[in-house]
C-alpha cells in the first residue's frame, strides 16, 4: 500500500504564515505539519510515501520518498492534483490532504476498511466549530450517509443537520477502486475537453474540484463510497487561528 500526500496548493488562507513556505511545513509544536503526518504513516506501517508538489515545492524535500510536481497548481485543485500522482495509484493507495493532523489510530482504521472505496469522517464534527470563526461551520465537507454506505458528501450539499459527520481530507482506493477512480476520471477529462466552462458537481469547473466532487460523481455512477467513522481525534490547519489552537493543544 502506497500513501499519498496532495501538498500542492498555495494555503493562501494562511498568509503570512505562506509566504514563504507550503503549508505542511508549517510548524505545529515544535514539529512540521508534514513531519508529523509522515510519523503516523510509519506507526501505520506504511513506508512507501509520495507527495505532490506545487507551491514553493524547492521546500519539500525528504529523503526516501517520491515526488510529483502539480505544474499547474494555481489553476486547477484537489483532484487533479491527486492525478499528477498516477504512477503511485497503480495499487491500493491512502490519499491524505497536507494541512491535517491525525493520529496512527486514525489511519490504521482506514487502512482496515476492506471497501474499494472509503473516506473518513469525523462524526462529532460539531464540536470543532467552537470559537473558530475564520473557517466557519459553512465551509465544512459534510457527509451523509446510510449503513456506513456515502449517499451525499461536499460543502454546501448537506445540511448540517443531516450530516452523519465531516470529511477530513483522508481516504482509501483498493486496487479495484483505482482502477474505477481513473477510468472515471478520464471519461470526465474527456468530456469536459469540450465543456470546460461546465459545472462539475459542487465545483466551478472539472478542473477546480475537490475530492469530495470526484466522491459524489462516483456515488452518482453507481459505485458504493464507505464511510470510516471517527470522533474527534483530528485537526485542519486551514487559518492562523487553526495554527493557533492546534499549537495550544499540542
């Protein structure tokens, strides 16, 4: 099994702190963002990591570990960026977002998960709102789902108080599920050739979505998504004030 760690985008909600660096190497208690991820990668037992670069991607570099470049990184999102990895999505594979924290338990819980497809989300959600007014409840990907089966995930599509829990920017695709994840990105890659200027699901364009967008397309098609719950145990740094609380809990 491979992870991944999307480290591509500007993090421009948290300049100045971004000026200079990506924000995985943000620190966080005297230990990056990055680091610490990594960390828990090993304790999983997984040691087989890329990472995909784009802003100030000079910064990341680690040893023993292979790397990617998103070119296009302040055009397009998430999604896309995933794909600059495509060589190490040949097997099963962990995806992870670069501004989260979490810990071994978290993802060894996925990594259990015997679905080909599976995101986590955390189920006590609500809580993490608290005091954090720069990164409001609206901007939260919610997840609805039935029998630990995804029937709605994204921001804006579910209300919150329908929501089973919160996607955390982690999930899983076995070796069948990324045979489905690109056979399905490249049948959208080729229609939007054409469409460019279309939605696609919550996102703008095909070319700006997030993997929530990519989740529900899936789920639209037929494929079943599995939920991972958790509850609590995680952290985004998305805003100064993130960094800011999570420095205070660390």
């Amino acid at each position: 099994m491979k992870g991944i760690i999307i480290a591509a985008g500007l993090g421009s909600r948290l300049m100045p702190h971004t000026d200079t660096k990506p924000k995985c190497l943000l620190d966080v208690a005297g230990k990056t963002i990055l680091d610490r991820m990594l960390d828990v990668f090993q304790k999983a037992g997984i040691e087989n990591m890329a990472i995909v670069r784009g802003y100030k991607k000079e910064f990341i570099n680690i040893s023993d570990i292979s790397y990617y470049e998103n070119i296009d990184y302040r055009n397009n999102n998430i999604l896309h960026s995933l794909f600059y990895a495509e060589e190490a999505m040949e097997d099963e594979f962990i995806f992870s977002y670069s501004d989260i924290i979490y810990g071994a338990d978290v993802l060894k819980k996925l990594i259990d998960c015997p679905a080909d497809i599976a995101l986590v989300a955390d189920y006590s959600w609500q809580g993490g709102y608290i005091g954090r007014d720069q990164h409001p409840i609206t901007e939260a990907e919610l997840v609805k789902a039935e029998n630990y089966s995804v029937t709605r995930v994204g921001k804006d599509v579910v209300a919150p108080n329908e929501a089973s829990g919160e996607f955390i920017g982690l999930g899983k695709f076995s070796k069948k599920g990324s045979e489905i994840l690109k056979k399905e990105f490249y049948r959208l890659k080729d229609f939007y050739k054409t469409q460019a200027d279309q939605k696609f699901q919550n996102a703008k364009f095909f070319r700006k979505a997030y993997m929530t967008d990519m989740f529900q397309e899936l789920i639209d098609e037929g494929y079943d998504v599995n939920v991972v719950r958790i509850d609590g145990g995680w952290h985004e740094i998305d805003t100064p004030q993130d960094l800011e609380r999570a420095n205070k809990f660390f």
